[in-house]
C-alpha cells in the first residue's frame, strides 16, 4: 500500500512552487529543490560555501517566496508554507531516500530530464513513485534506460496552471507502470488533493495539450490569414465563446512563451505522419511576424506578451497581410461590414467545429 507521507518536487519554476504548495496544503510536507546559482556553483566547485552571504539555495527560495505572494494565493493559509524545506540538487538529492512521492517539473527537455532521473535513481528509496510534470514528452522516452524499480514506479502527472485552482490533472502510465502504482496516484490526486483525475495514454501532448495547442495553432493562424488584432481574438475567444477570459494569448502569459513553444515543438517532432502537419505549416513570412528578432529600437523586454505580439502584427507591412484596421481609400470596397462579438464568436467556434479532426476523438 502507498501511503505519501513526505514528497519532493524537483524544479522550483511557476508550476514546481506550486504544485508543493499544493501538496503543503494537503498536510504533506514537501522538499523543494532546484539547481544551485551558475556563479555560485563555478566560483566553488566544491560546492561548500566560503561565507554566508552566499545562498545555494537561492533559485528554490525565490520560487518559494513567488508563491507565497502568488494571486490567486498557491496556499490555503501563509503558514502552510513552513511545511515547504527548499534545497537544491547539488547538496539535498540524499533526502529523496525519506520521501515517497517525488515531482519532477523542471524544463521541457528530454536530455534534462532523463540527465536528472540518472542522478534521482541513485538516492531514491525502492517503491517510492517517481512522477513527471511533463506537459506533453513521451513517459516511454522518459523512462528508457532506467532500473525496473523506477520504471514500474514512474508515471505522469500533469497538472495545470495554476495547480491549487485547476480542477483537471492528466495521469499517463507507461508500460512498465504497476498498476497499483497508478491507481494509488489516482486516489492521492482524489482524496488528499480534491483534483478531478483523467486518465491519458502516452500520446504526445496527452489529452488537453493535444487538442488545445491544435486550436491555439488554428486560432493564431485565422488571425493571420483574415487580419484580426489580438484585441478581437480575445474577445472572440474567450467569454463570448463560452470560455474563460484570460481567452487565447492572454493564456499564454499565463503559461508563458517558452512553455508553450515547448509544446508546440514537441508535438511537431513527434508526429510526423500527422495530415495536419504540412496543411498549418506557416508561409515563409510567418516566423517573421511573431518570431522574428526585435529591432534594436523597438524593444519589448518586459512587456506583456500581448504587446509583444501587437509590436510584430505593427511591424509587419500591410501588403504581406489582410488589414481591417488601418485600410487605405482605395481598398473600401473590399472592406466586410462589422459584425458583433456574438456573431463573430459563433462563425469562429464553427470553423473550428469542422476543422477538428475526428482522430482526436478516437484516440
């Protein structure tokens, strides 16, 4: 029977704070730790600190304390938080052998992964449950080369941003995954942690990620090809289409960029028989409109991501794009009349009705 008694999440980003506060706020006392500071690691290689300003474990504090400060609030009340001990991989990877569940959600990269995995294996106890926070690589790929204990104790679980408030978590078992390990997950995931568990193959993208990133494609690619602004997207997409507001780009500020090309990467390189694949494939201009560089003189660092995407569409000439905002005298006649947010709406969800492949549903 496994019981989690004590956990650790491995990567203190947005959603690795999180998900330990989380468990926090499930009683579970949980160990926090991320990479040690570059400068910090290369000025002592031997990786004991010389003075006490330095910190090893600065990153897992920082992402601690975002949490702690998170809105909506990652924890139930301010003093879970002490249930959270931060550390780093360096130095604290011994205290896996006291924990029973670990929750690895670090970087979207295989090689990171599996490079962290090598150096788990050699300090986790047998039978404790190793989990990936993947939001879309392959768990086949994951595990490869590791012992028959890890692999028959490893498995998905993805949950989404943010964690607390997200009902949905995705749990993906492998071939090798006892099946007692993975029912054991589904009841922890339903009983101390109140989510709402549905089970995915090991498909690339899973579930949510697989149907939505086709539709986040299909949304950006609409845009471009009929000239909306991303103000018009997220009124289209978001309440007016009976979804949430933060809509479409505004979710991808929420996940963030490089986590959603991630994503998107990871479903191009492993699906390469997809008949969608060369059908979405973007004209040669694309890349240029939203992720070409940024002139020296136009920055955007710091700005939110819907600025960013505004500065490309602005920077990109009228004759390489359909325009309705800014047409020119002559071109009136080819204007279409104005339609309401509702009208809009229903025309969008429609288009993207016929457009789904029915393969999704199938799988």
């Amino acid at each position: 029977m496994i019981q989690v008694k004590k956990a650790a999440v491995l990567g203190a980003g947005t959603m690795g704070a999180q998900i330990a506060a989380h468990l926090a706020n499930a009683g579970v006392p949980t160990l926090l730790l991320d990479i040690v500071p570059k400068d910090v690691s290369e000025a002592r290689p031997s990786g004991r600190a010389t003075s006490e300003s330095v910190d090893r474990n600065q990153i897992a504090r920082a992402g601690l304390e975002a949490a702690k400060k998170s809105k909506p609030a990652a924890f139930f009340t301010k003093d879970l938080a002490s249930l959270v001990t931060i550390g780093n991989f360096e130095d604290d990877l011994a205290k896996l052998k006291d924990c029973d569940l670990i929750i690895e959600a670090v970087v979207e990269n295989l090689a990171i992964k599996r490079s962290l995995y090598e150096r788990v294996e050699g300090h986790r106890k047998p039978g404790s449950v190793v989990a990936s926070n993947t939001s879309g690589i392959p768990l086949k790929q994951l595990a490869e080369g590791r012992s028959e204990d890890f692999r028959a104790h490893f498995l998905g679980l993805h949950f989404f941003n943010p964690p607390r408030y997200m009902h949905l978590v995705e749990i993906i078992r492998t071939e090798w995954t006892k099946p007692e390990v993975s029912c054991a997950m589904f009841g922890f995931l339903d009983e101390r942690l109140g989510k709402g568990v549905v089970v995915a193959k090991d498909r690339p993208n899973f579930i949510a990620n697989r149907i939505g990133t086709y539709g986040a494609l299909v949304t950006m690619r609409t845009m471009l090809d009929d000239g909306y602004s991303i103000e018009e997207v997220d009124k289209i997409t978001g309440p007016a289409a009976g979804r949430p507001k933060t809509a479409t780009f505004r979710t991808f500020d929420l996940v963030g960029l490089d986590v959603f090309a991630h994503v998107v990467k990871n479903l191009h390189e492993n699906l390469p028989d997809d008949p969608e694949r060369e059908e979405e494939k973007r004209d040669e201009r694309e890349p240029e409109r939203l992720e070409g560089p940024v002139p020296d003189q136009d920055p955007l660092e710091g700005k939110h991501v819907c600025d960013q995407y505004a500065a490309s569409w602005e920077r990109t000439s009228s004759s390489s794009r359909p325009c309705r905002r800014d047409p020119s005298p002559g071109d009136a006649a080819n204007i279409r009349p104005r339609r309401s947010l509702r009208e809009q709406a229903a025309e969008r969800a429609l288009r993207l009705e016929q457009r789904a492949p029915a393969r999704f549903l199938a799988e």
